[in-house]
C-alpha cells in the first residue's frame, strides 16, 4: 500500500510511525519509516466452550480446587496458560468464575461450568464411537478389564456404579485410543443392533488423565463421567443429576 501511495504522489502517515510528506509548493519532502506489523496484538475471544483445548481448560477448572494462578493450573492440569486465560476470561463474563485481585483463580462454579460446557460439548459428536457385544454380559466385560494392560477409563452409566448408584447399566462406555484394538483386546463382537458396549475414541487424551482406580477398574474422572452422562439420551440426563448431587456433597473426595 506505501508503495502504491508513493507512485500516485500521494501523501500519507499512519499510527505505526510510518510518514511520507512531498510538496512542490512550497517544497517539503518528509520521509520516516515506522513499524511494519500491526502494534495492537488482537487477542483472540472465545464465544463458545468447543475445541480440544477449551475441554482441557474445563476439566483442569473444575477439577483442580482454587485459589490458584493461571501458570500453576497450566502446569499441574498440563494444559497451555493461554487457553486457561481465554476459558476463564469467558466463565468470568458468564459470572462463573472469579477472579483474585492478582488475576488468580478465586473461584470456580464447577457444577453451573460443566452444565455450560455441555451446550458445546456433547458424548456422541465430540468423540467417535462404535457399538460392541460382549455375549456375557457387563460383569464379563469387568472381569476383562480388570486384567487389561492397556489404557482405557470407564464412563457414562457404568461408572456410576462405584459411588452407590442404584440402577442397573445396561450399556457400558469405555474411553479407549483405538476401538478397534481395544475389541480385539476384549473379545467383543461389532454391532449396530443390541449392543452392550460402546467405545469410545476420545476427543482429547485429557479423558485418561485424573482417573480413579477401583477393584482393579480404571474409571473416568468423575467430571469427565457427569458432562458425558449430561449429554446423552435416555436417562443419562436424570443419572447426571444423581452425580452432580454425589459431588455437591462429596467435593472432598474427588476434587483435588
């Protein structure tokens, strides 16, 4: 564009410090050169809680207990300092997070942020699944966990077992790095129709990380398990409520 003005005899200047100054009458002949980028950084604003990284950010917030700075939650979640600040900067403005004079976390409203991430998060879409037979049903199916050498974390229905849920899984969801490994490793039989399985190759690694481990079962964090289960059909929603009220009164045991 400079050169252009330059070749039409054009005069210009701009708030990088960039002046050129030319005049027959009287004579004048300015030239200055400033910055060539833009000064002004644009910082990039979430409008929504989609994306691998933003995932990261709402599990480490909500699993991790403040008060903590920005770089600590970075470095004990794993997750890069910037994404943290740009998920906090939108929890603030949706009055879901607090901050300390410092720019710390002060506080976190896990339950209301997990229920908010769940408007852009979803089981099904965010992750990839395929359905599975394991003809001997679930207990078969935990009997071959508890000997798997492999990675993998127990979610939705079945997960909810270990905090005294009542009702019955009929389908279990497992994280796996590749389902179809993971079959091979289990036995499991590939079906659409009256499946008891599902697997599930995650959206993001963040889903192995921060796991439980009981008799010998390696279970999804309990956040990771309440957003999955919020988002599914069936009863997922109203097992979902049935967690978050075991959190609300067992904060303690689960956040860190």
């Amino acid at each position: 564009m400079q050169e252009h003005l330059k070749e039409e005899g054009i005069s210009y200047v701009d708030m990088t410090g960039n002046l050129s100054v030319t005049s027959d009458q009287p004579a004048v002949f300015l030239i200055q050169e400033g910055a060539s980028t833009n000064p002004w950084r644009e910082e990039h604003v979430l409008h929504s809680l989609k994306g691998r990284g933003t995932s990261r950010a709402i599990r480490a917030l909500c699993d991790f207990r403040p008060p903590y700075g920005i770089r600590e939650l970075a470095m004990r979640s794993h997750t890069p300092a910037p994404t943290i600040t740009r998920v906090a900067q939108f929890l603030e403005q949706e009055d879901l997070l607090q901050r300390d004079p410092t720019g710390g976390i002060a506080d976190v409203q896990w339950h209301q942020v997990l229920v908010r991430w769940t408007q852009d998060y979803h089981f099904i879409t965010s992750n990839h699944t395929k359905t599975f037979l394991e003809p001997r049903g679930l207990d078969a199916l935990l009997q071959k966990l508890q000997k798997a050498d492999w990675p993998y974390a127990v979610t939705g229905s079945l997960a909810t077992q270990p905090l005294g849920a009542i009702a019955p899984p009929r389908l279990a969801a497992l994280y796996v790095p590749n389902s179809v490994q993971a079959a091979e490793h289990l036995h499991l039989h590939r079906t659409d129709r009256g499946a008891n399985v599902l697997l599930v190759e995650p959206f993001d690694s963040v889903v192995f990380e921060r796991t439980t481990h009981i008799d010998g079962i390696i279970y999804a964090a309990i956040t990771q398990v309440a957003a999955d289960l919020l988002t599914r059909s069936g009863r997922g929603p109203e097992e979902a409520e049935w967690v978050l009220q075991w959190m609300e009164e067992h904060e303690d045991a689960w956040r860190a």
